[in-house]
C-alpha cells in the first residue's frame, strides 16, 4: 500500500499569529486621527513682506569729487609756494606784533613771498568756506543733495569777497587816520592774521569733515580762533592809531562797524542766498 505524500496531507487552517508593536509609552497600537493637527487649509495665510520706506543718501563734503578736488587744488598751490616763499611764513610774528615804524616797509617783497601770501589767504577763504557750510542745518544740507560742490564755492566766493572788502576798507581807514607807514604795519597784520589763521583752521576742518560728530565742537573752536585772530589784529591797530583818549570813541565805531557787524551780514547773507537760490 503507498504512502501518501506529504502534500496530500490535509491541514487545518489556523488563526494568523498577532504580535503586539512594542510602542513608547503613551502610544496606542491602533492608528488614530490626531485631533490636535490643525488642518493646511484652516491655517491664516501669511502676509506679504512689507519693505521700508527708502531713504535719501547722506551727502559729505568728504565724499564730494568737487569739493575734494577743490581742496587739493588748494594744498598743491600752497605746498608749491612754500617752497620758494619761506621766508614770509618765517616773519609772520614780526608781521602780528611789530609796530617799527620804517619806510618801504613793503620794498623787500619779492614775488615769490606775494604768491605764498596769496596761497595762504586763498586757503583761509576755502576753510572758512567749508566750515560755514558744515555750519548749515541738516535739513539745508538735505535739500542741496549731490550739489555740495556748488554751494562750498558759493560760501568760498563769499570768503575771498569779504577778505577783498575788508582789504580795502582797511585801506580807506589808514588813509584817513593815518599815514603810508602805518597802513603798511596794519594791512602786514591783516595779511598776517588771516594767513595764519587758515593754517590753524585747516586741522579743524580735517576733523570735522572725517568725523561729522564733532562739527559742532570743532565749529566752536574755529569761531574762538577767528576771534583770536581779530583780537591780535586790532590791538595792533590800536598801538598804531590809539595816541589819546579820544580815539576811544573811533574805536567803539570801528568795532562795532568794522568787525562785528560785517561779519555778521556775510554769514547771515551767505546763508540766505544758499537757502533761497535753487541752482
């Protein structure tokens, strides 16, 4: 009789075998809907990027190809004539100070001390010119924009304007009250004053166009070294002219004629016409 064959064998279907996951605590073996999942399409849409307002770009003095060519312009004429003209910046304190009389005081200049004294004064009015327009408030500042270089050469024009009037009112003055001998020892301390007076601005202007945080201090300082430099020219001018008592009261109009109130109409004049005029 043959053996039946295993695969004749009849087998009793079984229940599958469950092993239960071995979960994390606090899982459950049977997935579920997460209730705590808030859905996409009820979440809020988020709100477009919103930019800021541009603003204009701070103009400087430092940063203006004009007024930088303007200022090498100026230290390359004064370094070229210092060469040749040292001998007048070696007598500058003769010129501050003395009241020899002598004639031809004027005699033995030569033309190479003209042209430093030219670089000088031309250096003072620059500096000046510079400072008077770091002087302008921001919101003048704002409205000349990228034209700085224009408005530096307007305050610079009324620099060498006032220097020539002042020149030539000193002059008239020492025509009048004096003779030839004692207008040449007070136009020398004019000269001088204002030639040692723009070296002496040129630091301060530096400062203040490389650091604009300290314009208003260092504007003061300028202001206090003008105001030396005044005082220096006019107690000259009164060694040579002050002879009595009653020059006193020609002395108080000076003052107040002079040098108080032209200065005062240049500057405030000056920032008129930059307010006023749009170029």
């Amino acid at each position: 009789m043959p053996v039946p064959h295993d695969s004749d064998t009849v087998v009793t279907p079984q229940e599958p075998v469950y092993y239960e996951p071995a979960f994390h605590d606090h899982f459950a073996p049977v997935a579920v809907n997460d209730t705590s999942i808030t859905p996409l399409d009820s979440l809020p849409v988020m709100a477009p990027a919103q930019g800021v307002a541009p603003q204009s770009q701070a103009h400087s003095p430092l940063h203006d190809t004009g007024v930088m060519a303007m200022l090498l312009v100026v230290i390359i004429f004064l370094l070229t004539s210092f060469n040749k003209g040292f001998k007048y910046v070696r007598n500058i304190p003769r010129y501050l100070f003395s009241v020899k009389r002598r004639e031809n005081l004027f005699d033995d200049h030569t033309v190479s001390e003209t042209r430093i004294q030219l670089a000088l004064v031309l250096n003072t009015c620059f500096m000046e010119g510079l400072l008077v327009y770091c002087s302008f408030s921001d919101a003048l500042q704002t409205a000349i924009g990228p034209r700085i270089a224009l408005y530096v050469g307007i305050t610079t024009l009324a620099a060498i304007v006032f220097y020539c009037a002042q020149l030539l009112l000193y002059r008239l003055l020492a025509w009048v009250f004096g003779d030839d001998t004692s207008a040449g020892l007070w136009l020398s301390g004019f000269n001088a004053t204002q030639s040692l007076l723009g070296l002496t601005l040129l630091p301060v202007t530096i400062i203040t166009l490389v650091y604009p945080s300290t314009t208003p201090t260092m504007l003061i300082v300028a202001l206090v070294l003008y105001i030396l430099a005044r005082i220096v020219f006019i107690s000259k001018g009164i060694r040579i002219f002050f002879s009595n008592l009653s020059s006193s009261l020609y002395f108080i109009l000076y003052l107040c004629s002079v040098e108080i109130i032209p200065s005062l109409l240049t500057y405030f004049g000056t920032l008129y016409i930059c307010q006023t005029i749009k170029f």
